[in-house]
C-alpha cells in the first residue's frame, strides 16, 4: 500500500501528488505527477489481466499503486462509458463491468480519493487547449473519443457509431482492423474518418492519441495533431483541476433497444457556465514542452 504518513498534510499544499492508471485494452500503466503534472516517477506499464473482469483490474491498479512512493490521490482513464465513476461498458475488456463502481472500488483498496473518467477524455485533458471546440480520437485496441468545449469535456463514443459501409469506426480502426487489413488501407480510413469528422463536428482543433497513432504516415490537415501517448497519463492531473460539478452524480444511461444501440452516444454532456482551469499539463501539451518521463510518443497505449 502506498505509503500514509504525510498525506493528509500534502494534500493540502504544492506537494499534493496523484497517482494516475491509465487503463487500456493491452497494457495498465501508472505514473505518479505533482500538482502541476509534472511526473515525479517513471511511467510503468502491465499488461492487462485475461479475462480484464472488475476484479482482477482493481487488483493490477493495487499491484501498480503499491510500486509508486506515495500519492494523496488518483486518476484513471478507462476504455468504456463511465459515469461519475460508475462503469456502463468496457468493450474491449469484459462484460462483467455493467455498473461496477470502479471509483468506490478503487478508493476503498487505495484509501485516497478517486476520479475515473473515460480513457479518450482524460487523454484529451492533458492535450487540449482549452479554447474552442476541440475533439479527441484515440487509436488503440478501441477507438476512443471525447468533445472539449472551451476546455469542458463531453464524452463520446463514436467508436461504436457507423462509419464505413455501416461498419463502425472502431471496427475499421482499432487495432484488430489495422493487423487485419494493414497499413495503408488503416490509413486510407483514417483519412476519410478525418474529413467525415471535420464535417460531423466543425472542431477547431482535432487531436489523435493512442498507440497507433505512431503508423500515421501522412501529411494531416490544419488544425489536426498527433499528441503523445504520455498524455493519456498526464491528463489524469486535469481531472482534479476540473470544476466539482463534472463530477456531481449523474443519472445512469438510458437503456436503448438493441437495434438503436449503434447510435452515436452523447454521455456526461452537463451543462455549465463554469470553466475548467488550463492544467499545467494542457499547457505544456500545446507548447510541447512536456517531458515525457520513460515515454516515447509512439508508446503504446492500450
Ligand atoms: C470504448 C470507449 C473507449 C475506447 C478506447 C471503445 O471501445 O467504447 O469508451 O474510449 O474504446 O479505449
């Protein structure tokens, strides 16, 4: 167990640190970032356990907290619709996740407070600008996605929306389909999921992450960049600077019937006329200053 003494009196001052898991389809990883979100260790990475069911995650993200030198608080992204901590679906992991309270989970083996938020949208928080209308995809084992608006963020999950031929993004980009179809036909979709993006979302700023972004081998359009894998780590920081009230209760996502189920889904899209502060980590991001710890940008995410 991380270590206790200290805590209650850094969490009230500059030296306040947050442990920050990023969960993915393939690997967890765990680095710890001061305040500011600067890492303070180096960013270790386990695969994920086979069947990834709740318990056997809540027990990796122990096994990786126990391997850091002390936090006061966590962050962790998470590859599916999570609600104020609660998990409605982790395609890519196992189904045995429908409405796991992850976060209570995690706080009560932790014993520190807790924010869990969807992979794609804390990746974004430690890339975006803040300013404008800036979309977030992720290319790893799934197909991530997230909406900022001036910085406030609305999850999304585009992953599972039609895009080609009815096929859906994430089954024409997320992993499986780029060791499928290889490369350049990868490539060709992403092309085409750009443009149809730009036209669906008229972002100011599209941002890609993930693992696979590191097989882009083409010129991307204005306004369109690759951020660092790091990020989705480093993001973990944004969830505590944002305002209390993207974290308030929602209520559960509705129940669709089945042959709606493919339709694009809006959740935590709460509306506020309080805006996030810029984290040091978004600042960092867009000026490309972050040190990236043991990280290259083309790691692995998921
Ligand atoms: C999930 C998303 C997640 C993405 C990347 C998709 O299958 O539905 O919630 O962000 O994978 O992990």
């Amino acid at each position: 167990m991380a270590e206790r003494t200290g805590a209650a009196e850094r969490a009230t001052d500059d030296s306040v640190r947050t442990l920050a898991i990023d969960i993915g389809g393939s690997g967890i990883k765990a680095i710890t970032l001061d305040r500011q979100g600067k890492p303070l260790t180096k960013r270790v990475r386990v695969p994920t356990p086979r069947p990834a069911t709740p318990k056997a995650v809540v027990r990796t993200v122990c096994r990786l907290a126990k391997m850091q030198p002390g936090f006061d608080r966590v962050s962790a992204g998470f590859p599916g619709v999570v609600k104020d901590g609660v998990v409605y679906s982790a395609p890519n992991l196992s189904k045995r996740w429908d409405s796991f309270d992850l976060q209570k989970a995690l706080q009560n083996k932790l014993e520190r407070p807790v924010r869990v938020a969807n992979d794609a949208a804390v990746q974004g928080a430690g890339a975006v600008s803040g300013r404008g209308l800036e979309l977030v995809i992720t290319l790893g084992t799934g197909f991530g996605s997230a909406l900022f608006a001036d910085g406030r963020r609305i999850a999304l999950e585009l992953g599972h929306h039609p895009f080609h031929k009815g096929r859906t993004y994430e089954q024409e980009l997320g992993a499986r389909a780029l060791a499928k179809k290889g490369r350049k036909k990868w490539m060709a979709y992403l092309r085409e999921a750009i443009d149809d993006l730009k036209r669906t979302f008229n972002y100011d700023r599209l941002y890609i992450g993930g693992g696979n972004a590191k097989y882009i081998r083409f010129d991307l359009p204005s306004g369109v960049k690759v951020v660092r894998n790091i990020d989705g780590l480093l993001g973990g920081i944004a969830l505590w600077s944002e305002s209390e009230t993207q974290h308030s209760a929602p209520p559960p996502p509705a129940r669709r019937h089945p042959r709606r189920a493919r339709r694009t889904r809006v959740d935590g899209a709460r509306a506020s006329a309080e805006k996030p502060e810029r984290t040091q980590a978004a600042a960092s991001a867009e000026a490309g200053t972050h040190t990236p710890a043991t990280e290259s940008p083309g790691d692995k995410l998921a």
